[in-house]
C-alpha cells in the first residue's frame, strides 16, 4: 500500500506546516512527553512526526539514548533535519502504515495529530504495537475537533452556514478517526494494551490578528486550506469574510486566544 494512500493529510511545505500547526504543536509536544511517562530509554519513535516537534521536545530528556521521526512528507522530513543539531535525533521517510522497521525495535512508540489521518487508523495503531517491544508504552495525541477545538470550529461553523458544500465539508471534518470520546481508549484496548490511560491536554491558540488567523487558510497545508483552496474566488471571499466577522466578534481587530484541546492515551505492550 502506498504512503499516499494511507493518509488524509494535505501536505506541501515545512514553512507552510509551521504557520498552519507546527507553532501549536510545539506547545503540545512538551506536555505529550510527560503524559508519555518516559523517564529513560535507549530509543524512542515517534511516528508522524511532521516538522519534528514532539521529537525535539523528547530530546530535553537526557536519558533517552536515541530518537527516530517519521513522516510521509519528504519536505517535513527535510525541513526537521535542518532544525537538528542533536545527534541522538534523526529523521526520515516512510509510511505510518507500514513501519521499515524490525519488530521490537523500540522502547517505545509516539504519534502527535496523526491518528486522525489515517484511514485505517488501526494499520498504523498495530504497526507501532509491532516494533515496540514488551514492556514499551505506546503514546498518542488527536484533536477533540467536535468538542475542543474552538479555531478549527470557527471556520467549520461559518463555513456550513453559508452553503451545502461548507456543511458538507464541515460533517466530513470534525469527525475524523480517534476524535471522539473514548475512541482512542477504545482503539488501544482493541490493540491487545494493558494498563491503558486516556486524558485530555489543553493549550491555547494565540492569534496577533485576524490574518494570522486566516492566514494559514490560504496556504497549502491541512484540511483547511484543502477546502479553502477548492473554492472559486468569490465563495473564497465570501468565507474569508464571515469568518473575518466571526473573529472580531464585534471588537477590533486585534490580538485572540483559543483554547485547543487533546485527546492522549497511553498503553503497555504485553
């Protein structure tokens, strides 16, 4: 099966990705970390790793030995290697789904906002019990898009106001794979997990301005700017400034915060 075909993601640049999720990723990376428990270990993988955040944030333990990001997208894996300069870090290319590593390989196993994309979420949830060893914990993080994602809903909600296709868009969105309550519980426990503990992790989204909003709609990364994008320029207008409208509120323009809530759940490999 091809990385292409076991993947929702819209993915184009790590400057794109920095601006559409990297700057809130980092902010959530450090607290997956500890939900993760890890105290030491010879090598950890983290699995989506994107422009490598969560990597990075591993990093700050010392007594991990070595970390391994992976991602589908050739240019996140590139943009990450440039921002390394820890030599127990690397990264490279490959399919969530279908892990070119040998079974047992790591102690454990991480994914950041990556669940949610995989059609199958299952193929990659085994793939990761599967190189993990006995004993390993595997650890995970997806957004509460239906419940806690107040950006996300902002655009979700304005755009289903307006037509049959922004509805549309909008009921294919916030109910992707491992977003509901208790679905990644549920998924973990189906894996054959033990001792398995699902949590919610909050951060907050802080916006200069309504472009610094908007902007990453227009980009080229993530199910937003994919909707945005199959727009002609007139209903683009049109969304842009209802949502406009929706992020003033009836101030100025000006500085906003919304909160961004996880859902996490950890396992032990049998």
């Amino acid at each position: 099966m091809d990385a292409s075909e076991t993947s929702t993601f819209v993915s184009a640049d790590g400057d794109g990705y920095e601006l559409q999720m990297g700057r809130w990723s980092r902010r959530l990376a450090p607290l997956l970390a500890d939900f993760s428990g890890i105290s030491s270990a010879g090598c950890v993988l983290d699995v989506g790793c994107g422009t490598g955040n969560l990597g990075f944030a591993l990093a700050r333990n010392p007594a991990i030995g070595r970390i391994c990001g992976l991602d589908r997208s050739a240019d996140y894996v590139e943009f990450a290697g440039r921002r390394n300069r820890d030599p127990r870090l690397s990264f490279r290319v490959g399919d969530a789904c279908q892990l070119p590593f040998p079974d047992r390989s790591f102690d454990h196993s991480l994914s950041m906002l990556m669940l949610q994309f995989i059609p199958q979420p299952e193929l990659a949830i085994a793939e990761m019990r599967r190189v993990t060893r006995s004993g390993g914990t595997l650890t995970t993080a997806t957004w509460d898009t239906r419940g806690g994602f107040v950006a996300y809903r902002i655009i979700a909600d304005t755009a289903a106001m307006l037509d049959e296709p922004g509805k549309a868009w909008r009921a294919r969105s916030l109910v992707r794979p491992m977003s509901r309550p208790g679905e990644l519980q549920d998924a973990w426990i189906a894996a054959g997990l033990r001792n398995v503990v699902q949590d919610m992790l909050t951060i907050r989204m802080d916006f200069a301005c309504f472009g610094d909003f908007w902007g990453p709609a227009e980009g080229h990364e993530g199910p937003i700017a994919e909707f945005v994008s199959s727009l002609d320029s007139a209903a683009k207008m049109k969304l842009s400034g209802a949502v406009r409208l929706a992020y003033l509120d009836g101030e100025e323009d000006g500085p906003r915060s919304y909160a961004a809530t996880a859902w996490v759940v950890r396992g032990e490999v049998p």
